[in-house]
C-alpha cells in the first residue's frame, strides 16, 4: 500500500455511475425526552 493516494484515480472518476440515495436523519433524544421515559 502506498502512502499517497492516487491522484490520478480520483481525477478520472465518473460521477455518473454513482447511485442515488435518500438521505434520513437521525437525532438522538434529548435530554429530558430520555428522562420522561425513565419515569414510565
């Protein structure tokens, strides 16, 4: 393995076969949604 990448290969990536995704985002609860729930 090299210690550099190769540049080259970056340069004559196609984009083009790159699928596309949905992106979701996930949040961690917060603070008093956590200490609600330890009260049940």
């Amino acid at each position: 393995m090299a210690d550099k990448p190769d540049m080259g290969e970056i340069a004559s990536f196609n984009k083009a076969k790159l699928k596309e995704t949905e992106t979701r985002e996930n949040t961690l609860p917060t603070k008093e949604t956590i200490e609600q729930s330890e009260i049940s």
